[in-house]
C-alpha cells in the first residue's frame, strides 16, 4: 500500500504496521522497541560491551535487558542497568522457555561454526509473538578492496546474503528483510578513526551497504 506521499508500506502485522520499507533500519528498530510491552525483557545476545543495550536504553529507560556473552571480562563494560550472564548463546539454559519479549542479534552469527544451535536457543526464550531483531555483514564486505572487508576480522567465518539469512532464520516468520547500513556495527571505533569522516568517506564510494538486516516473529515457540 502506499501513503498520499507516494512511500511504500510493509503489510501491516501485530509486530508493526504502517512501517516505511524505505528508510534506514534504525528508525524501524526504534520503532518496533517503543511499541513492545511495559518493561518489557530483552535479551542482548552476543552483547560484548554493552553498546547495543545502550541503544536498547536510550530508546526505552523501563526495558528490562539481559546481556549474554561468553567472554566474562565484558562483565565489566556492560552499563550497570544490564544484567550480565556469561555464557554462550547456544546453551541458554539459564532462562526459561518463553522469557523474553525480545531478542536483539547484531554482527554474532557470522562468529559461530553452529548459528542454527544459537537461533534454536533463541526461539526456545522468546515468547510467543515476541520480536527477533538479527544483523550480520552482507557478503559484499567479504570483496571490498578497502575499510571494511568482512576477512579484517580473524573470527569472522562467513557473510550472509539475504537468501542465506532468511535460510537461516527460517525457525521463524520473517517480516522484514533487507541489505541496509548497519545499525549497530561500529566500524568507526573498529578502525579508530573519525566517525564523521569514516561514515562520509564510505558514503561517498557507495560501501556504507554492507548489513543484513531481518526483523522476525516468534510464531511458532519451541518448549524443548
């Protein structure tokens, strides 16, 4: 359907309706958090430092967030309003099935030899009709000649296209799928140098492109 503007819509559903197909990622994320439930949990699942739980928080100070992470020395980084759990995402049995009403997923996937373990876990505590919200490097990273090559990171282990990523995730039902900027990849601070000139630098060669980018329901819970 389209708005009197001309702007294309995704086919409204109970996870979002009227959302722009046509605008960066960020803006529907933010969209889709404002919309969850009062205090609402969230799982940040591979959340290292806490950076995407920070996004979580400035969007919605009443969410509830859990960060899980396998390297115990992020206990430490993670803001203080993140409950820390050390653990690998494809043993989740520290949480109940049916926990979370959310689970965000940024740039973890292409790190793990078995993502369909972590993606089984994450269907497991998602609650029924809850929201998954996953990113992961677009193979055209794995061929750019300069600044972000998906092989700059030694645990990197694949790309993904879209075919591959909604393969993937076929657990659940996806709603929204695209090759998009990255929201939530800090390619600045990766390469430690100005986020103002990086972000313009690429812009301007046409690379800045390089995320899948899914936002998925829970329609079918696992209870194993």
């Amino acid at each position: 359907m389209t708005n009197p503007g001309g702007e294309h819509y995704i086919r409204p559903s109970p996870v979002h309706s009227n959302i722009p197909k046509k605008v960066m990622n960020k803006k529907i994320f933010t969209q889709i958090v404002q919309a969850l439930p009062p205090n609402a949990k969230i799982l940040d699942a591979g959340c290292g430092s806490g950076n995407n739980s920070r996004l979580l928080y400035s969007i919605r100070k009443d969410l509830r967030i859990w960060g899980v992470d396998i390297d115990s020395a992020h206990k430490k980084a993670v803001p203080e309003y993140v409950q820390f759990v050390q653990a690998s995402v494809t043993d989740l049995k520290r949480f109940k099935s049916g926990t979370f009403d959310a689970i965000a997923c940024f740039h973890l996937v292409e790190h793990l030899p078995h993502p369909e373990e972590a993606i089984q876990e994450f269907q497991r505590v998602l609650k029924k009709d809850g929201v998954l919200f996953a990113e992961a490097p677009h193979w055209i990273c794995a061929v750019t000649p300069i600044g972000t090559n998906f092989w700059d990171d030694p645990t990197h282990l694949r790309p993904h296209s879209k075919a591959s990523f909604a393969e993937l995730f076929k657990r659940f039902t996806v709603e929204y799928l695209k090759v998009e900027p990255p929201i939530m990849f800090f390619l600045a601070d990766l390469y430690q140098v100005s986020r103002f000139s990086f972000r313009q630098f690429l812009g301007m060669l046409g690379l800045y492109k390089i995320a899948v980018f899914l936002i998925a329901k829970n329609t079918n819970p696992s209870k194993n």
